[in-house]
C-alpha cells in the first residue's frame, strides 16, 4: 500500500493535535515536512503487512475531515461573519461565529452534505494518495459553502433570541423594583408540572391569576409558568423560598432567580411541600 500525504497552509500546531489524537498510540510512520509556508504530513504502513488498509483510509478520512470542520471552517466563518455582519459589534461577531461554527459542527444539521463530503474525502485519497486540504476545499467542497450561511443565519437568530431575552428580563425586573411589596415570603411549591403559592404561614394565596387560569378563555396560550411569574411579579414578595425537586423546571427557576435576584432561596425539603431534601438553602 502506499503512503498518504496530506498537507496544509494554515495551523499547523493545531493539524498536528489532530493527527495526535488519530495516531498517538499507532504504528503507523508519520513524517512531517515544511516548505514557503505550507506543510506536508506522509503516512504510511511502514514494514507491515498487518494492517487493515481500509480502517486506515476510514480514520485519514475521518481525521481530514475534522481538520476541515475544526480548522479551515472556522477560520472561513470567522472571515465571512466579520464580512456579511458588519452591523454587529466585535463581540457580537465574535459570538454569531462561535455559534456558527457550533451549528456546523451539529451532527443533526447537514447530514447529507457531511455524508457527501466524506464520501469525496474518501474518494480522492483512495484515487491519489494525496489531499491537499486548502486546495481541496476550494475546488471539491465549494458547491457545499452554502451550508456556512445558513449556518450563519443560524445563529444570528440565536444572537437575537438571546438579545429579546435579556432585554424581557430586564423589563421584568424593573417591574418588580417599581412594584409594592405586598407580602414578606411567599411559598411557591412546584410539582409535578403545578404550581402553588403560600404566604409565610403556609395558607394558600388566591389572587386570581393561577386560580382562574382553567377557566378563563384569554390564558389558552398562556403557559402556567407565565403566569406564575406575574403572579409574582404582582405580590412582589420581600422574599421567595421555592419548594422544588432538584433539577426540575430548570428554566423557569432561571427566571425567577434572575427576576427576583437576591430574593430567592430554595427549600432543602420538608413537611409542608414533601420533596425530599436534595437541595441546599440557597442554591440550585
């Protein structure tokens, strides 16, 4: 069998942990070479005759293809982010091209076309024993580029998605530093996907929101979580201790820990709420 070169002009040091992580326990020879600004990695069998040629052209193609995915694609998406965004701050773009290389990278997005891509890896060691990966990408794999934009478009929703949430939160949280405090501490017990509030004597308090919520037409698109939130945000209690299992309802408590910051603190488990104590005073 042959050897397999394949070679490079960009990170190398990053392309050699690569291969690291492919051939660090192998016997399979590895011989590097450096020319003008470009380098050159020769594989081969050596001596032996014991080795599976195609688990060997299977893990090249694998470890070229994460070479792609993992160097040249997010040096890519880092140039045309800063080019197509140019109304985004740095940070922004910084962030919008983290995400799209995330969104790349995403095993359940571009199954196909990854699929393809192996394939034509595959194809092309088998034929010439030699990938040079720049070249490659830019005569094989451009009718493929299009997957960088969607990508991109990606996550730019994420960037707004998360810039509408910040600003949603802090919307609330002007409302509760505007509002009287109607109570000390109020109990919230949530379970089984219900929730209950309570003042600090343990009665329960109505006021109208969660109660009525089954029967009043204008909720149907309303979650109940919402409206436990404004039924909070109503009382604007001094102090909130939740009684919840350990792990539940992650995003409301985000929420709610942010909303009232400060305010908060959990049950470790009691009589009054019944869930068993797997949660410290304070925490999450």
């Amino acid at each position: 069998m042959q050897a397999i070169k394949i070679g490079g002009d960009i990170n190398k040091d990053e392309v050699k942990l690569l291969i690291g992580k492919y051939f660090s326990n192998s016997k399979v020879n590895i011989q590097e070479k450096d020319y003008e600004g470009r380098f050159e990695f020769l594989f081969s069998f050596g001596k032996r005759k014991d080795l599976d040629d195609i688990s060997f052209y299977n893990t090249i193609t694998q470890m070229v293809n994460d070479i792609l995915m993992e160097i040249y694609f997010k040096q890519l998406i880092k140039d045309r982010v800063f080019k197509i965004c140019s109304d985004y701050r740095g940070t922004d773009k910084a962030k919008i091209a983290s995400y799209t290389h995330t969104n790349l990278k995403n095993e359940n997005y571009f199954v196909r076309e990854k699929s393809i891509v192996m394939e034509e890896i595959l194809n092309h060691i088998i034929e010439n024993n030699v990938l040079y990966i720049d070249g490659f990408m830019n005569f094989r794999l451009r009718k493929f580029l299009y997957m960088l934009d969607i990508a991109i478009e990606k996550a730019i929703n994420q960037i707004e998605a998360e810039k509408e949430y910040v600003e949603f939160l802090n919307m609330l949280q002007y409302f509760v530093e505007i509002q009287e405090p109607k109570a000390d501490l109020i109990n919230v017990v949530i379970k089984d996907g219900n929730y209950s509030l309570y003042d600090k004597e343990h009665i329960p308090i109505e006021n109208g929101l969660l109660s009525n919520l089954e029967d009043d037409l204008w909720y149907e698109d309303v979650s109940k979580a919402d409206l436990l939130i404004s039924s909070l945000i109503v009382l604007s209690p001094l102090k909130l201790t939740i009684h919840i299992e350990e792990g539940e309802e992650r995003e409301l408590i985000d929420v709610i820990t942010k909303v009232f910051k400060g305010k908060v603190e959990f049950c470790r488990g009691c009589e009054f709420c019944e869930i068993k104590p797997k949660i410290k005073k304070g925490k999450y």
